[in-house]
C-alpha cells in the first residue's frame, strides 16, 4: 500500500465526521433563529403605526372634521410621515393600497407594477390580517398586515425576506466553529500518524533548509525506497541542478523588480498632486482603462462665491490671490475629509463630486455634510478676511444626485478625471437658485430622499429650471431646527399641501403665519404672493404647481 492510500484512509473520516455535525448542528441552529425573528420583528411597528392612524382619525372625528377631504388628506400625510419616521434601514418598507390594490401611500417612492397591484388585491380580498408573505417588485418580502377602515387602507408593514432569515448565518458561524476545532484534531492526528509514514520526506525537508541556509544547491539527498518518497528525492536532486543554473538570472530580475517598483512609487507620488490616490491605484491596475469612462450614480456639489466679481474689483491681484487661496484650501479640505473630489475651480466656483472611483451608499449625505461644515468654515474665513479689513465672502452651494459618466476624459498628452452629464447641469442650476429663494444651500428631490432621514427638510418648491422639460421638487435642509423653525416649517409643508391642491385661502393663512414666525422668509413671502394671485385669478385646470424658471 502506498503512503498516499494510506494517508486518505486516515484524513477522510475526519473530514466527513465535522461536516455532518456541521450541517445539523446548523440548522438546529438556523430553525431556532428565524423562528424568533418571524414572530415579533414587524408586529410593534404595525401596532404603533395603528395606533397613530387611529389618533389622527380621532382627531377629525372630535373636531367635526372628518368629512373634509383636505383635512382628511393632512392626517393621510401625518400618517405617512410617521410611517416614515419608524423605517430604520433601506429594506424596510411601509406601504398602504385600497381595497382594488392601488398604492395609497408609501415610506418611500414606489411603483407598483400590473403584477404586483394584482399580488396586493388578491391579498386584499382575501380579507387576512397578521402575518403575510409577498413578492413585490421582484423583491420577496413579509410583512404585518392590517385594514384601516376610516381610510379604506390595507397597511403592509414589511421588510425583505432574505432580511428577516439572517439567522441562518448561524449556520456558517457555528458550522465553522465545529470545522475548526475538527481540522484541529484533524491536524493532531495526521502530524501523528504522518510522523512515522513520512521519515523518508523529512529528510528532503532537511536538505532544503540546508540550501536555504548555506546558499549551495548542489546539496543532494539520499534515495531510501524506491517508492513515492524515491520518485520525490530524485525529481528534487534535478530540481537542485536546474535552479543553480538559473540562480544568476533570479538576481538579475529581482534587481530590475527592486528598480521598478521604486520608480513606481515616485510616479504615484507625483501623479497624487493631481488625481485622487483611489484614482491613481485604479488605473496602475488597470492601464487599459485610462480613457474608458463608467456611468455611476453619485452626488454632485457646486459652490460659488456671490458678486465675486464686485469683490475683485476691490482688491490688488496679490490680495485677491491671497483671499481666494485661504478660501479655496478650507474648503477643499472639507470636501476631501468627506470622501470628496474636487473636480475643478471655475473661477471662483468648485465643482466636486462625491462616489467615484468608488461607491458609497451615504454619498448623497456625505455631500450635504460638507456643505454644512463648508458653511462653518466660512464664517471662520471671514473673520480672518474682515481683520485684515478685505470684504466678506457669501456663498451659494447646490447639491444633486444622479447617474453621470465618470472617468479620464481628454488625450494622451492632457486628461482630466471628471464628470459630465445632465446631472452635473442640473448641480449647476441648483446653485443658482439660492439666490433667488436667498436659501445658502439647496438640493434636488434625489438628494432629499437620501438625506430625509439624517437632518431636517424643508421643501422650497416645485420647478422647471432652463434646459429641464421635466421638473422636480427642491429642498434646504438644517442641522437642527429651533423650535420657532420647527413649528414654521410644518406650518409652511401644510401650506404647500393646500397651495398644489389649489386652496389658496388656506394656503394664504398658512404661509403669512410662517412669515410671522420667521420674519424675513422669502420663500414664505413669495408663496403667499402667489396664493393671493391665484385667488383672483385661478391657474388653468391642467395647472399642477411647477413653476418654470427662465434664468440659469
């Protein structure tokens, strides 16, 4: 018999033996785990949710108000608010459908599918309650189901499947457990019984360190049996022979190797001035690529200084330089200590982008960080430009989201690792408009639904900016409100509900006790303009809000 028959005959049942106690012990393991998870993981947030819809309900209801569809409409909004106030990951999901299946509200933007409106209304007319699994949007998921009579509502409280059976990662947890200390005995045992099958073996092992030692390949071994063990000292005393012959020749590669590797690291060096590191890594990986552009969904940023040109006039070229390049490194710092690029200055503007080369599900928010911590550091710099008697600096910062085309565009001979697209234009408008809402940062509806759940909203109207046949919502945000704020940008989010749904009464009442609260509010201010205007003269019926700006 063989060294070789002899040694499987050993290892096989150790291995054989852990993987079947791997594989039960696991699922014991995976059964108790989403037992647990499926029965209580949903039910506290459904029972929340009814007990809020039920509050607001009651509300109308004690205030002879529940006949009146926009009064109704506000609960149906405070009720989906709170429904978004309980998701606490990206794969949860709230939603609510009438009794035909159709989306009623959601948590977070939805569209449902003629496959999935039938799923829903099959489900529905089965009149069940409790706990249900679905397919939706080719996604499986369960969820805690409930009727809401007042609003003709099924609510499905639900999250994706494969979330809820995380428990069977116990499996793999306790199954390589169990391997490990297998393999350990395992290993005991073969370093045992190897011990007196592989002498033969040990005395290669011992010319080998020999020759690692003492640098001389012509150490040969002594051929013992003429079995598995002979065939082996015999192909190492040719192998010996080979590498002495090719030892000259190793030298000479690894010197090369050591040369190239140096000159390398100083190309990286000085290319690091210029590109990202994560750009430079990617493309010495990858040098094919380097005029290859991708398309990526990331967040855009611009900012720019107001009446810059006003500002330079006032200054000598060596003051003006001076200025811009304390500001330009505060704010450049920020940008990159964010997992920012900088993309290019124009002129006095930045243009950056946050999510190339690589991805990151907070990219949006990471942009929105660094407007903050920009606005900061602003009021720093011109503390330090007033002291040295130069004017202050305002900005305007715009904020979006959205698929782009991303890489080394240019020549051979000049490149830029930049982005283009309708998205960056759009950036770029964005910016603009704080001038007109006289908001310091503004952002689109992309970037609202990333950033939602992180800091306070405040919806500044619904527009079409030039170059754009579609349009969109548009936002500001704060750190935190003070509880002023708080209440005027409720008071203000009502208004806008009245405003779209043409009661410009209300809305009109609304928004001039927003103005009361926070005196100065333009975006207040041209609400009620607009609602007072629309009083006496109506909008058409095919008239939906949005408002069309000519201006860049």
């Amino acid at each position: 018999m063989t060294i070789r028959v002899k040694i499987i005959l050993i290892v096989l049942p150790l291995i054989i033996t852990p993987l079947i106690l791997t594989g039960v012990a696991s699922s014991l393991a995976a059964r108790t785990g989403i037992t647990g998870v499926t029965t209580e993981f949903l039910r506290f947030k459904a029972e929340e949710l009814q007990k809020y819809a039920e509050n607001q309900w009651t509300l109308l209801v004690e205030n002879g108000l529940s006949k009146q569809e926009e009064y109704v409409s506000v609960a149906k909004s405070a009720t989906e608010s709170f429904a978004r106030s309980l998701i606490r990951s990206e794969t949860e999901l709230i939603f609510a459908v009438n009794l035909e299946g159709s989306l009623e509200m959601s948590s977070r933007e939805l569209s449902l599918k003629a496959a999935d409106t039938a799923a829903l209304s099959k489900i529905v007319n089965s009149e069940q309650s409790g706990w249900q699994s679905f397919t939706l949007n080719g996604t499986r998921r369960v969820a805690h189901i409930f009727p809401f009579e007042p609003f003709s509502w099924i609510i499905f409280v639900s999250q994706e499947e494969k979330v809820f059976y995380r428990a069977v990662n116990q499996i793999y947890v306790q199954g390589s457990l169990i391997l490990s200390v297998s393999l350990l005995a395992a290993v005991f045992l073969l370093v045992f019984f190897a011990a007196h099958l592989t002498r033969p073996l040990r005395q290669v092992v011992g010319a080998m360190k020999d020759i690692m030692v003492n640098n001389d390949l012509s150490k040969k071994v002594e051929i013992l049996y003429q079995d598995e063990t002979g065939d082996l000292g015999h192909a190492f005393n040719l192998m010996t022979s080979e590498l002495e012959k090719a030892y000259d020749q190793i030298k000479i590669y690894a010197l090369e190797t050591a040369i190239s590797q140096k000159n390398e690291q100083k190309i990286r060096n000085i290319f690091q001035r210029y590109v990202p590191k994560d750009v430079v890594d990617k493309f010495f990986h990858a040098l094919d690529s380097l005029l290859v552009g991708e398309n990526k969904i990331l967040a855009i940023l611009f900012s720019d200084i107001r009446q810059f040109t006003t500002i330079s006039e006032g200054l000598q070229p060596e003051e003006l330089v001076e200025s811009l390049n304390k500001y330009f490194g505060a704010m450049v710092n920020i940008i990159m200590e964010k997992g920012g690029i900088v993309d290019k200055y124009i002129g006095d503007a930045i243009m950056a982008f946050f999510g190339a080369p690589v991805s990151h599900d907070d990219d949006a928010y990471n942009a929105l960080l660094s407007s903050f911590e920009m606005l900061d550091a602003l009021q720093d710099f011109n503390t330090w430009q007033t002291a040295r008697g130069k004017p202050r600096f305002h900005i305007g910062i715009g904020i979006n989201y959205g698929a782009v085309t991303v890489g080394n565009i240019g020549s051979e001979r000049k490149m830029d690792y930049t982005i283009i697209g309708d998205m960056v234009n759009l950036a770029s408008r964005l910016e603009n408009l704080t001038k007109i809402y006289n908001e310091k940062i503004i952002f689109s509806e992309s970037v609202y639904r990333k950033v939602i759940h992180h800091v306070p909203c405040r919806m500044l109207d619904r527009v079409t900016v030039k170059g754009k046949s579609e349009g969109s919502g548009i936002y500001t945000a704060r750190r935190e409100l003070t509880d002023i704020e708080d209440i005027a940008w409720k008071l203000h989010h009502i208004g806008l509900i009245h405003y779209f749904n043409r009661h410009f009464m209300e809305g009109a009442k609304c928004f001039s006790n927003v103005g009361r609260l926070l005196p100065g509010d333009i975006v207040s201010a041209l609400f009620e303009e607009r609602c007072e205007e629309y009083r006496n003269n109506p909008p058409p019926k095919n008239w939906t809000g949005m408002e069309v700006l000519t201006e860049k």
